[in-house]
C-alpha cells in the first residue's frame, strides 16, 4: 500500500495514533525500567537489566517504522500488543479497518 | 609472576582486598544505576542508560581477572581508581607492593 493510497485525513489519524501508541509504550518502559531499577540489589540484577534494555531496544527499533507501505501491519501489531485500540483508527477507509482488524487477530 | 611466588598469607590478603574492590565498585554501580534510573524522562534517557551498562558490563568482566600472572596489574588499576588503596595490601612482600605502587603512578 503506497502513501498515495492514504488522504490527508487518514494520514492525520494515523500519525495520531501511530504517536499515541509510541507514547504509552515508552511510557509503561520508563515506569518498568525505573521499577526494576529500584530493586537492583547485586551485579547480576544490573546485567539482567542490561539485557532487558537490549531486547526492548531492538524491539522498538524495529517496531515504530511510520512507512505507509507498512503501515496496516504496523496497526494491527500495536492493537494485538494493547497499545492502541482498534477504534482509534475510525475515519480511516473500511477497507483499510478490516484488513488491520484481521491482521491483529492473526 | 606465577601462583609459587605468592604465600597463603599473600593470597589471603589479595583475595580480602580483590573482594573489597569488587564489592565497592558493585556498590557504587548500582547506586549510580538507580539514581540515573530514577530521573529517566524519555526513551533516549533509557537508552543512554543501556549505552552506560553496555560499557560497564564491558569493562567489569574483563577487569576482575583474579589470576596471579595479571593481578599486581590488576591491583595497580583498582588502585588508581580508588576502588583499593595500597595499604589494604600490607603483608604482600616489599617487592610486589613497591611493584604495584610503581604501575598505580603510571
């Protein structure tokens, strides 16, 4: 699917809740983090963090990829995943809709 | 230098304050980490994080080497770092601790 295939208005709903979902992930690894923080008692807690830090770190940099041509999957992993709700993407075209929601079940 | 020219004395002494270092060095990582954790805002401020124990874990595991052909080395960096001081190795004989001395000026 190409940007050309997305109106203005549909770009702005994404992009809203494309930022929405970044936002609360970044949010909920900011409180784990500064949870497991605060209960370092020895070198390996500090290393199973390091770890930790690491998994999320490549994970997220792989998630948040804003390219239309991805974009639907992109959805449909965030809604399975609990950081957007499918009806945060109403006013994007039906097709659109029932593709991500059939994504997000698979 | 090899294992026959330490004593049990000297291997005590060594072995009592190797621990020491490791454990304030242990100490004072994790204090730093829950502090730095502690004003975590953003997810760059995460990763900055990760970054530091990235570099610390590096430097850990190959520091602490506990073997008798690197340790004056080992003493002389844990000197200069502060983690020991060079009176916590008295009872080492004159030779090894004006050795240890000598490389924690270096």
């Amino acid at each position: 699917m190409s940007e050309a295939e997305w109106t203005d208005i549909e770009k702005k709903i994404a992009r809203t809740a494309f930022n929405q979902a970044y936002d609360r992930e970044v949010e909920a690894l900011l409180k784990q983090v500064r949870e497991q923080a605060s209960t370092l008692v020895e070198l390996s807690d500090l290393w199973r963090l390091h770890d930790f830090l690491s998994a999320r770190r490549y994970e997220f940099e792989g998630k948040y990829d804003y390219q239309y041509s991805v974009l639907l999957f992109v959805f449909a992993g965030l809604i399975k995943e609990g950081w957007i709700d499918l009806n945060e993407l109403d006013g994007l075209d039906k097709d659109k809709l029932s593709k991500v929601a059939a994504l997000a079940r698979m």
